[in-house]
C-alpha cells in the first residue's frame, strides 16, 4: 500500500474504532475526597496534601488479584501511568506518579520500576489527586498518590515469564523478577532484582526494485534479536522523628544485546548469488544512584537532593557478504565505546507564602558523552583495512545551571494555580578539530490550573515554556552498517525549545468507570531534525520551527452497574500529528519516524465466586516515515496485534496466566526509497520487505512469600 493510500486509511479506520468503544472502572472506588477521608484518615502517612479526585483501597482491586503497588495502579480506572525519564535535569516531574506525597527520586529508575517493589500488603490506599494542588513543580492534571505503610515484616514477591515463539525464534526461559520489602515505623526500604529478557525474530522476503520499478534483487531473510537486561535496585526512606526526611535509591545494571540477520540474496540484477550476515553486539553497564534530604529551615522545609548516573557501552556492528563464485568478500566492522555520565546538586526551599506556597529551587548539571569509535572496510582483496570517518571519536560536555520560582495556591475551594517562572545558563563543548564551545540562556516557565468544574469533572490547563533535552550522540560522527548510513559530526546542535499548551479533562461515571482526555499543541523551535551539514554529507540538526498536535485518552468501564458481573473493558488512544518544513524541498511534511496514531483496548472477565479470570487484548499502531537527504523509509507493522489470556489466581497461593499472542498473524514491513537526487525525484532503488514472527506463547507465573 502506497504511503498516501495508508494515509487515507487511517481517518476511515478511525471512524469505525471510535464507534464501538466501551468503558468500564472499579466498583467500589470511593469518589471525590470531600466525601469520604475522615480526619483520622488524612492523618495517615503519605497524604499528599493537595485535592484528591478519587480514592481507591487494596480491596477495589482484589479480583485482579495484585502482587505489587504497580499491579494496582495499573487497573485504576481511566489512568496510565507516564513513565518520564526523559526529563531535563531534576527540575520538573514528568511522571504523573509520586508515592507518599513525594517525587520518585531517579531517571531509570522510574515509577514502574519504584511501584513494583512496594509489596500490596503495605499499600494503604491510592489517590488520584489534582497535580497543581501539590508543591511539586511540573505537575498538573491527574497524578496518582501511592500511600504506603510498612507492615513491620519482609514481604518478597516474584515473577516468572517463560515465552515461546512459532517460528524462528529460540525460547525466552529468564524473563522475571524477585522484589523484597521490609521497615518499621520510622523506615521503609525496597530491594528488587529484575532480568528484562527478550528474544525476538522475524523471517520474510524482501524484494528490491531498481529506479524504473524492475525486480533487481529477492532476498530471503531472517533476523533474531537477543537481549538480557539484568538489574538490581532498591529504595530506602527514613521519617525521623523531628520529621526530617532521607530518601536513597539505587540501581545497577548489565545489558547483554545481540542482533543477527542473515541474508540469502539473488537477482535478476546481480550475477551471482550471495549471502549477507549482519551482526550487532552491545555489552552494556550502567549505575545510577540518587539521594535527597529534606528539614525544617526556619519557617520551611529545605531538600537538598543529589543524582548520579553513569554508562558504559561497548559496541561492535559486522556486516559480511560472501559470494557463491568464491569472489572476495565485502563489508565492514564499525567499534565503539561510549562512556556517558550525569551528576545533579538540587536544592528546593519550600515555605507558606502570599496565600499559597512558594518554592524556591537552583540546581547545577553536569553532563558528559566520551566516544572512541573505529571504521574498519574491506578492500578488493578482502581485507579489513581502516577508514577515515571524521569526528566519530570525540568528547561532549554540558555545564548548567537552572533557577526557579514555583507558586501555587488555591484561587477559590475548585480552583487550584500553579505558577513557575525561571531560566537557566548551559556551556555546551565538544572536543577535536570539528568541536567548539558555545553558551546559552534560556527562560522558561509555566502556569497551570486545576479546575473541579462538577462533582464529577475536573478540568486542567497549562501552558509551558520548554527548554528540552539534546541526545549527546547527535553531536558525533556515527555509520549504521545495516543500512549503509553515515551521520557526519554535527558541532552546532542547540537544544531545542517549545511553547507547550495542554488541557486535561477527567470524568468520572461513578460506578461506571472513568474518562480522561488530554490535547495538546507544542510550538517548536530549534528542532532536531535530519539537515545537510556545511562541507558535505547530513546529520541531525536544527531546524527553524515545527508543530505537534494530539490528542490522547483513557476510558475505563465496569459491567457491574448493567447486571452483568466481573467485565472490565479499557481503552486508550493516541492521535498525534506534526508540521515541519523540509530542509531540502522546502515543503511540509510531518516529522521524521514520529507516532501518528496508538489505539490499545484491553478486556477482562473475572468469573464470579471462582479463582478464574479470562481476557484479551488488541493494539494497531502507525507512525510517519523517517525522512533523510537521501532515502524516505518507513518501518511499520500489518494491522492489528491481537492476544487471548486465562488466568487462575490461586496455584497453590500463586497466580498463573497463559496468553497466546498474535491471533491476527501481523507482519513486521518496512519500506525504503534511496535517492539519487530527491530534490529531483530521481529513484536508485527501492526495497520493500514483509517479514513474519508467528505465534507468541507466554506463562506468567507470580506469587507472594
């Protein structure tokens, strides 16, 4: 299908979704919070202080059978948790969960990370609270609390995953986790050891066609994708009893990551037959540590926090052609080694202030990435021989400094404001001949409004000056062997900025279930897009100015209110689209290789009176091309992922889910035009491939001791 007709696709496919969407929530969920915390309650530890929407106990998720705070927080109604990250610097939340009224300390080490620690025996309750209301900066709209109190013993929980593929594709037997708990009145400390593994593949045709549209080349291929990402990380919280407040998180981790390909080429187009073997090895390390620190200063609180974290990436790509005449082979060896680091010192001064509270912040970063990188080619002997690649081993460093002010405060009982205005001064250097040292300020700020404009609506807007985050390895020469790319060195990247406008709107249908939606707008400038670079070849870089747009939603509903027992139906959708004018035609096209469309729709039936539970789950995504100087490729999926699951929630004390995945036999694609000319629309050649990845067979198996 051509770009243009899948394109034309989607708006009608839309259509047809959006009429037969249902909704559903948990039954028992106790609704606005001026109806139901007693004064005992709020008492408890971990109240976020600020207007709760919702609030839910550990027995509205007692059919879903929970091992972990994250097993709760992900049936609440209506909700997805953003797991952040990506964040610039420690200045401003980007996750919409925080535990015990406070941020979740650390990058990596995020909230499903924190959540899936926290044993459900010491989860008191979650709330689904308005982010504006609390005197964390850079929240707003709904944001889930996480009250928790140690139950004064160890609690351990575990989690076993074995999946198996119908083709091509070897056994994935070490998937899971094993999490600990423990505390007192005073403490609370978490410790969890976590293998991520995936073992994934696909095998298909691929056919090349050449400029005028003949076959020139058929290539039978198969590739395996083999990853183990092991980690330990951990948390521990002290309360004193002067109230001061420690907080330590940790967590280190190992990455083992290989990717074959093996190619079986022959065309009408080439004399002889071939086989083309690519490899990709990475044997990754990386730590991160964070600690924060929090008392009573005069007539505030002060909280001095620090973060560490730290990478290690060896790489090794090998591309290899073999010819069946006994001709030379060809390829070539692309090694690199890179050495990345992040240190932040952040203090927030927190005191009542004008009506409201005000929070003073300074925070200073320094960021680094050393790469040390090699390009090896054969020659017509075949022999590895070195090659020049300018600018690929190189240093780049980031020097910031970041202040701000935050106010918030209650304009009228369902009116909440939050405002922030401030600026920071970064250093940006990179080393060698094609490096230089430049410095910028830049201010940033936002406002935003938490309105509860019924009983059962909440409204949030918020408007945001961004300052966002440069990917450092867009500064430095690199070659993608796979696909015969080189991104020159790139000096002159700056980080980008945004106006960012957004409004949320929660909605929630009592028994029924919850609704929340959320548009946005982002004006851009300084986008990093692919460019031509001065003195020849492309890399990412600046452009002038660009445009997203969306919209995205949750719904949530409960089959309990119409008479018809234990049916959960959720649904989400992503919409998003993009405006950007390309820097070689001068035309607008969308941004490169960005979402366009997300839709996710889950089912679920726990059979009354019985240990059983049955479900199901569907996705479709899609998303634009990735558009270069010379090529436009796109990599995509046939429509529709879908998968069934059965479930017992008591073996023997455990819970076990069998799935079976892929009932609709979706194919990865992935379509590439190279350009002699693209200005001029002159085609060198064009592949299209479909590949299969069969049937995906999966045994959870997770428990409690």
């Amino acid at each position: 299908m051509s770009l243009l007709a899948r394109s034309l696709s989607h708006t009608r496919l839309l259509a047809f979704l959006g009429a037969g969407t249902a909704l559903i929530s948990p039954a028992h969920a106790t609704q606005d919070a001026a109806e139901t915390p007693d004064d005992a309650t709020m008492l408890e530890a971990g109240s976020a202080a600020g207007t709760t929407r919702n609030t839910y106990t550990p027995e509205d998720f007692a059919r879903f059978a929970p091992r972990s705070a994250l097993d709760m927080a992900r049936q609440v109604p209506g909700f997805s948790i953003r797991s952040g990250g990506g964040a610039r610097g420690l200045g401003q939340a980007d996750t919409n969960v925080i535990v015990n009224g406070r941020r979740i300390s650390g990058k990596s080490n995020g909230p499903v990370e924190a959540l899936q620690r926290i044993p459900v025996e010491d989860v008191v309750r979650l709330e689904l609270v308005d982010g504006a209301s609390l005197d964390i900066g850079g929240l707003s709209g709904q944001v889930l609390n996480v009250v928790t109190l140690s139950s004064g013993r160890i609690a351990g929980q575990f989690r076993l995953a074995p999946q198996f593929r119908s083709k091509g594709t070897p056994g994935q037997f070490l998937d899971g986790s094993v999490a600990f708990a423990g505390g007192g009145t005073k403490t609370d400390w978490t410790l969890a050891l976590e293998n991520d593994s995936n073992r994934r593949g696909d095998q298909g045709i691929e056919r090349v066609f050449d400029g005028t549209g003949a076959l020139i080349d058929i290539r039978n291929e198969k590739a395996n994708f083999n990853s183990d990402r092991i980690g330990l990380s951990g948390s521990f919280t002290r309360i004193a009893d002067n109230a001061n407040v420690l907080n330590l998180t940790g967590q280190v981790q190992g990455l083992i990551f290989r990717e074959t390909e093996l190619s079986r080429q022959a065309g009408p187009g080439f004399a002889v037959d071939r086989q083309r073997t690519f490899r990709n090895a990475e044997d990754e390390f990386n730590f991160e540590v964070g600690a924060d620190y929090q008392f009573a200063v005069g007539p505030g609180q002060l909280k001095l926090i620090g973060y560490h974290g730290y990478e290690d990436s060896p790489f090794v790509s090998r591309v290899l052609t073999e010819f069946a005449d006994g001709s030379a082979p060809q390829g070539s060896v692309f090694t690199r080694d890179a050495d990345e680091g992040e240190t932040i010192l952040r203090s927030e001064y927190n005191v009542a202030a004008a009506g409201g509270n005000l929070v003073a912040a300074l925070e200073g970063v320094r960021n680094f990435l050393d790469i040390t990188s090699a390009l090896e080619v054969r020659d017509a002997d075949g022999v590895l021989r070195p090659a020049v690649l300018p600018g690929a081993s190189a240093r780049v460093d980031e020097d910031r400094a970041d202040a701000g002010l935050t106010y918030s405060r209650a304009l009228a009982p369902a009116l909440q404001l939050q405002l922030s205005a401030g600026g920071e001064y970064s250093r940006l250097s990179q080393s060698g001949p094609l490096g230089q040292t430049r410095s910028f300020w830049r201010p940033k700020g936002f406002v935003a409004l938490d309105w509860k404009a019924s009983p059962a609506l909440n409204l949030a807007g918020r408007v945001e000056r961004v300052v966002g985050q440069l990917n450092f390895f867009d500064f430095i020469a690199s070659v993608d062997l796979n696909q015969e790319r080189t991104d020159v060195t790139n000096a002159d990247l700056v980080p980008p900025q945004s106006w960012n406008y957004e409004i949320e709107a929660s909605l929630r249908l009592g028994a029924l279930g919850n609704v929340n939606l959320r548009g946005f707008y982002e004006d851009i400038t300084d986008i990093v897009d692919q460019i031509p670079i001065t003195g020849g070849g492309q890399a990412p870089g600046n452009l002038p100015a660009a445009q997203r747009f969306g919209i995205t939603g949750d719904v949530t509903l409960l089959s309990d209110p119409i008479g018809w027992r234990g049916t959960r139906i959720d649904f989400s959708f992503g919409l998003r689209d993009s405006d950007v004018t390309d820097p070689l035609l001068g035309t607008s096209r969308r941004l490169s290789g960005t979402d366009i469309i997300d839709l996710r729709a889950n089912l679920r039936h726990d059979f009354p009176g019985t240990v059983w539970a049955m479900g199901g789950n569907a996705d479709w995504e899609d998303n634009s091309p990735s558009v270069r100087l010379d090529e436009i490729s796109l990599n995509t999926q046939t429509f529709g992922f879908a998968s069934v699951f059965v479930e017992n929630k008591d073996v023997a004390g455990m819970t076990m889910r069998a799935s079976a995945g892929n009932l609709l036999d979706r194919r990865n694609q992935f379509e590439r035009t190279l350009f002699t000319d693209r200005k001029a629309g002159q085609v060198a050649f064009l592949e299209q491939r479909s590949r299969d990845f069969g049937m995906i067979f999966t045994l959870e198996v997770e428990g409690s001791f």
